[in-house]
C-alpha cells in the first residue's frame, strides 16, 4: 500500500511539473521579446528545475509502478500454479500440459501488459 501510494504521489507530481512547464515556457518567449535578460535566466534556471524535477518523479513513478506490475504478475502466477497443483488427477488426465503451461504464460503476460497501461 505504501509503495502504490508513493506511486500516486510520483504520478501527480510528474503531471503536476509537466503542466507547469509550458507556461515557463512562453515566459522565456516573453522575456527575449521584451529583451530582459534577467527574467531570461530566471526563467531558464525555472525551466531547468522543472525538467529535472519532471524526470525524477516520472522515472519514480515508472519504476513504482513497473515494480508493482511485475509483484502482482508473480503472485498471480503462483496462486495460478498452486491452484494447478490443487486439481484432482483427472483433471491433469483430460488436460494438456502444454495448453496449460501456454495459458499460464501468455495469460499472465497478456494482463501483465495491460495493468502496465
């Protein structure tokens, strides 16, 4: 729950310094119009911030959430397996190996793939 949490926060503080960037942006624009280098490099210096700010909590939140995504894809290949193990003898009789390896696998990747959207 923490590490979801801190995911959220990473994601609202990506999209927060992402939105603010433009505006930075267009008072650079600004500032070279009206030929005031100071607000100039104050803005530059804005603009840095910003962008570096962006690419930590974006990375933050990639690999928080990349991180979670694999945890759950392991879990739920394990309950997936034990569940296998689980099953009485003629249901192993009647069924294919290879279907099932095949299920888990690509099963897992499938929603593994689309919880990382």
């Amino acid at each position: 729950r923490r590490l979801f949490a801190f995911g959220i926060v990473a994601l609202f503080a990506a999209a927060g310094t992402e939105l603010v960037l433009p505006h930075f942006t267009a008072k650079t624009i600004f500032s070279i119009q009206k030929g005031n280098p100071d607000a100039f490099y104050q803005c530059v210096k804005a603009m840095m911030a910003l962008a570096a700010a962006y690419s930590i909590t974006a990375s933050a939140r990639g690999m928080t959430f990349g991180f979670l995504n694999q945890r759950f894809v392991y879990l739920l290949r394990s309950k997936l397996f034990e569940n296998l193990l689980n099953q009485d003898i003629a249901f192993h009789d009647q069924s294919d190996v290879g279907v099932l390896t095949s299920r888990l696998t690509s099963d897992c990747n499938t929603m593994s793939r689309i919880l990382g959207m």
